[in-house]
C-alpha cells in the first residue's frame, strides 16, 4: 500500500510539472544575472554543430557493393537527435570528390581541414563496414521431399498409421516455409572527425541483424534492404550516444514569477529537439588558470537544480519549473544541459 501511494505522488508531481504554464500569472520579472567569467563567453556563441555523413570503407568482402547503405540510416538518427544540422544530401557526390582518400582507406587530413573550411562542416561521420554475413535457407524443400514420399506410400492403402503420418508430413512441410529466408548480419564502426584538427573524436561499434522471407534466394537489393533494416534498428540504441556528444548548451534567458513559484525560460526550443517534460540540469561557471600550463580555463560546474520543461515550447526557447534543488539559486545566464537517460 506504502509503495503505492509513493508511486502516485511521483505521478501526481511529474503532471503538475508538466502542466502548461500560464505566463499571464506570473506577472514580475526577474532581472538578476550570473557574471559570465571572460573565458566562458565562448558558451554563449555556440550553435548547432554541422555535420556529414559520408559513405564508409568497405571491408568486407562484398567488394564495395554496400558503401553507400548507411548513410540515409546515420543521417535520419542525427536529425531525431534534434541536435545538429546535417549537411544536404544532394551535395554528397562534392564530398566523395572533394575529400579523398589515403590507400589505408582513411580520409586524407589535409582534404578534411579543407572541405570544412570552404563548406563550413565541423564534423564528419565515416566509418568501415567490418563484415556483412549473409545465406539462405529453404527448410521446405526437405519437407516437401519427405511429404512427397509418404502421400506415395499413403496412396491406396488403409493403413491408417501411415495416413496420418502423410497428413502430418504435410503439414510440417507447411510450418517449415515459415523459418526458409535469408538472415543478414553486418557489423559497423562508426567515428566521429573533428574537420579542424582531422582527428578521430569518437568511436562506436554497431551490429544489425535482419531476415528475408523468402523461399527463393534473396537479390542484392533485397539485401542491401535487410542490411539497412537491421543496422537503422541498432542505431536507436547508439542515438543517445551522439545526442550526448552533439547536445547544444543551451542558458537562462528569462525568469519569472507569481509570488509563489519562479518559472524559468531557456535558449532551446523546438528546434534543437526539446520535448515536453525534457530534464535540463543547471551548471554555474568559473574561470582558473590551469597550474601546468597557465592556460586560463573555463569550468562548467553541475549544481543540484533540476528544471523539467513545460508544453510551453516555441522554436527557439522553451518554459520549464524547478523539480529539484532550489529555484531562487538560479540566476539570468545560468548554463544548462540536457539530463539523458
């Protein structure tokens, strides 16, 4: 009984939370503003970052046949994630021939540094196509064979043991044209290139696995169409990755208040993907000068302070309440970021 109640709470407060924000009743301003350090003011200018997704290295053994198949997969993942821009597909042919490759397989770093320069990329996503395993299997045919030869011994005679063992041949020959296809394994690495340094920021492993059913062996497009199946289900999996690497910081940029409660609104709206009851938590700032190299250093600090965003969401900003630590800590200008599962 004690549990349930504690779970109805935690429904109850997550719906208050959620609920639209009358912004007629919260009718005083609040101006206070966090002093931005010198070195953090580069926080402020950031936008999404632009990104491309160009065709992997095959090696595999398929000789170069499906390069090209991932990339409408890796592309759709990063426009869900809301949190980059995606260079346009039609301009993939300029990349191919602007940015070329070493014998090794691996994109040449000076054509990287270049190509995001004159197009204003600042990543590129790539990677190899490790294998893709696919073959079929007809396990009806086999069945058909065994039903064929007990209908013949079960024609003209009145055996009724062998009748009902043609009868039961059949029917596994039936059931057995539901497992005949064709299964298709692939296996990706999926990197991330910082375009102004040419380095390699991030690395993922990814398998898919899909089937064809079919009693006739599967066509090349049939397979590339499996392999895409197969690997577009695993990259739900590795979305949050890049929403964590990718995510835009975002800030305060409005409070408010009724006398009772402070409502607060912040940078990232619809367009970098927010969605009701979306959780940011808020960071303070501080400047320091680094004791080994006397780099002078900005440094996100997280707090305590939860606020969850309201279906108050336009575009570009989104209004959102404190569900953890204390509202009247936070000030104008304070950074935010995304809580990911």
């Amino acid at each position: 009984m004690q549990k349930i109640c504690i779970c109805l709470i935690i429904l109850l407060f997550t719906a208050c939370s959620n609920e639209k924000i009358k912004l007629n009743d919260y009718k005083s301003e609040i101006t206070k503003k966090m002093e931005i350090p010198e070195k953090c003011k580069v926080l402020y200018k950031k936008k999404k970052a632009r990104v491309a997704v160009m065709n992997f290295v095959d090696k595999s053994d398929t000789n170069n046949k499906f390069a090209s198949s991932f990339v409408s997969s890796i592309e759709n993942m990063l426009k869900r994630t809301g949190v980059v821009d995606v260079y346009e597909r039609e301009n993939y042919d300029k990349i191919d021939e602007e940015l070329k490759f070493q014998d090794s397989g691996l994109l040449d770093p000076k054509s990287v540094v270049k190509f995001g320069k004159t197009k204003g990329i600042e990543y590129i996503i790539t990677g190899s196509i490790n294998y893709i395993k696919y073959g079929h299997k007809n396990y009806s045919d086999n069945m058909k064979t065994i039903a064929t030869t007990s209908a013949i011994v079960a024609h003209g005679t009145k055996n009724e043991n062998i009748q009902q063992m043609a009868l039961v041949s059949a029917l596994a020959g039936f059931g057995a044209s539901f497992f005949n296809g064709t299964s298709v394994k692939s296996g990706l690495t999926i990197k991330i290139i910082d375009v102004a340094s040419s380095k390699i920021l991030f690395t993922k492993e990814v398998e898919g696995e899909s089937k064809i059913n079919s009693d006739k062996k599967a066509s090349l497009e049939q397979v590339k169409g499996a392999v895409e199946e197969g690997i577009a289900n695993s990259l739900e999996e590795a979305q949050s990755d890049f929403e964590k690497y990718f995510d835009t910081t975002g800030y305060i940029s409005r409070i408010k208040s009724n006398g009772e409660e402070k409502i607060f609104k912040i940078s990232l709206g619809l367009k970098e993907g927010v969605k009701v009851g979306d959780k940011f938590l808020i960071y303070s700032l501080e400047e320091f000068t680094h004791p080994l190299s006397g780099e002078t250093i900005c440094e996100q600090i997280p707090t305590q302070i939860v606020i969850q965003v309201s279906d108050n969401i336009e575009n570009t900003g989104s209004w959102a309440r404190v569900i953890s630590g204390e509202e009247d800590s936070i000030k104008l200008l304070h950074i935010i970021k995304r809580l990911r599962k």
